[in-house]
C-alpha cells in the first residue's frame, strides 16, 4: 500500500477514492477518523490521505490524482435544496441537482 497524497478535506479526498476507483485503482481514504479527535497532533496531520492498496497500480493512480488535483475546486449552493457544494462535484450530493 502507497500514500499518494492529501486531500484538503473529506468531502473531497470521498469524491477522489470514488473517482479512481471509477478508473479501476483501489483506492482508499485514511486518517479522516482523526478529525476532532486530534489531540496534539499538528493540523495536516489530521487531513484526509489518499492511499494505493495496489503497489502496482500506483503509477497510474499518480497520474490520475494529478489529473484530480488540477480540476477546477466549485464552490457553488445548490439552487433546489440550498445546500453548499464544495470539491468539484457537477452535482448536488443532497438532491441530485445539476451545477447551475
Ligand atoms: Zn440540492
């Protein structure tokens, strides 16, 4: 298993596991349990990580993330329910309504 990166929060490190699994790689989150339950440990150690299960997959997942990485971060409220979209999703995860 390889650590491929941070995600700056966990509705975004959820939206990028579930994107590189839509690619194939076994992806997955780690650490997001720290959160709140920190204690002394310094704030970046509490984001959510994104690991490899595959070591051989990890290429491709590198290039992937980059990828993810790079797309545009939308903030944007859903005009149906009002709920706040953040993370790069095109829709909203309460109601299913499409960006504006
Ligand atoms: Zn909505």
């Amino acid at each position: 298993m390889k650590r491929l990166g941070q995600a700056p929060n966990i509705a975004i490190a959820q939206l990028w596991v579930d994107m590189l699994r839509d690619q194939g790689i076994d992806a997955n989150m780690q650490r997001y349990f720290l959160n709140g339950a920190a204690g002394d440990l310094p704030p970046d150690q509490c984001l959510p990580e994104i690991w490899v299960q595959d070591d051989t997959q990890f290429d491709r997942a590198k290039l992937a993330f980059a990828d993810l990485q790079r797309m545009p971060q939308h903030n944007w409220v859903c005009q149906a329910c009002g709920e706040r979209i953040e993370g790069g999703f095109q829709q909203c995860w309460n109601c299913g309504t499409d960006m504006p």
